[in-house]
C-alpha cells in the first residue's frame, strides 16, 4: 500500500491513520529515518523496557558520584548547553 502526506513549512508530516494503526503508532514514539539511495526508510525505534533505563541512571549516578558531580553541577551544565544552542 503507498499512502501520501503533505510536509508542512516547519517540516512535519501527519501519518496516516491506517499506517499509524497498523504499526501501534502512539503521541510520544520515536521513529527512525534511514537513507537508502534515493529513498527513506521510516521505523519505530524500540523503546528499551524500563529496568534498562533505571540500571542506567544507577550506573551514570554511581560514576558522577565517583567523581564528586553534583546535582547543580549538572544542571549548571544543562542552562550552560541550552544557552549554547540558543546562540
């Protein structure tokens, strides 16, 4: 099946609903777009289940500790970064 959306000027495209329902498309999925030739390719990127992203944080946690980075440390950080991409 081949279905047809419109980009818009800010570059967003509205799926359509067949497509959305056929793949469990929801508010808030990430999707994946791959070039292939001349061609794109658009998957779903799988959301790793959440103890993967808890042992994570535990792991990031244990080596800011390690190293004596604090919680202003890494939102100073965080104003730092945001104010640097708004420049």
């Amino acid at each position: 099946m081949r279905y047809a959306a419109k980009m818009t000027s800010k570059g967003q495209v509205t799926i359509p609903k067949e497509v959305r329902d056929r793949f469990a498309l929801a508010a808030g999925d990430y999707l994946v777009f791959e070039v292939k030739d001349n061609r794109i390719e658009v998957t779903k990127a799988p959301v790793p289940p959440t103890e993967d992203f808890d042992a994570l944080a535990d792991r990031i946690a244990e080596r800011f500790k390690a190293r004596g980075i604090t919680r202003a440390d890494v939102a100073e950080a965080i104003r730092w970064a945001r104010d640097e991409k708004s420049k």
